[in-house]
C-alpha cells in the first residue's frame, strides 16, 4: 500500500487513480449512498486533496487483503481525524475505499467543502 499512501503524500492524483481498480467502490464520510467506478473515484480523490489542508497519514495497518491509513488534516480551519479502509483485489488494486472521520463538526465542514465542488467532480468524472 506505499503506492497509494505515497501518491496521496506527494499530492500526485495520477499515481493514485493509478492504484484503483476499474470497479472500485468508494463509500464518503458524507454520502450515504457509494460511488462505484475508478473515474468518479479519482475525481473525489482529486478535489478531496484540495480540500484537506495539511494533510498527513499517522499510523498504517494492513496485510495482503487489506489496509486501514489512519490520517490527520484540517478542513475550514477545524481539525480532523480520519481513516482510509482500502480493501485489495490480488492484483494490488484497492477495490473498495471507505473513508470515515470525526469529529462530527469536522465531518460537517468536508460535508459542505465536498458539495460545493460536487458538479465540478462529477464533470471530471466524464472526463474519464
């Protein structure tokens, strides 16, 4: 999973998209319904990490099937903590993505960061 991680760190979203599978299914904080596919997946990566402010991974577990990134950032100047559960195909693709953070004034801020560029990630997202 250094992959992924280090492409997150390096704020590189072509390396990250690069480690999704084509059907991976990403499950938001803020949604309640998941997002299925590598290209609406890529296109929230890409505007997540403009949202997040001083974004950084603290602690990583995993083994060959799976991985839980466990992160810190700011969003709209309120401090967060988050995790990242990344479940792996045997090719090393990250084919579910589930993210979870707290506190709940927090989560509410990436709520309304996340809305706002809504359009904006669904028109990347047809970009492919």
């Amino acid at each position: 999973m250094s992959a992924f991680r280090a492409a997150v760190e390096a704020r590189d979203v072509e390396a990250m998209r690069a480690c999704l599978a084509e059907d991976v299914v990403f499950r938001s904080p803020v949604a309640h319904k998941p997002y299925p596919g590598k290209a609406i997946t890529g296109a929230i990566l890409a505007h997540v990490i403009e949202v997040f402010e001083d974004f950084r991974y603290v602690r990583e577990l995993g083994d060959d099937t799976g991985h839980a990134l466990v992160f810190e950032a700011t969003v709209g100047g309120l401090e967060l903590t988050g995790c990242d559960f990344l479940v792996l195909d045997e090719d090393g693709l990250i084919t579910e993505f589930m993210v979870m953070v707290r506190p709940l004034k927090a989560a509410q801020a990436l709520a309304e960061a996340m809305a706002a560029r809504f359009e904006a990630i669904v028109e990347l997202a047809a970009q492919g």
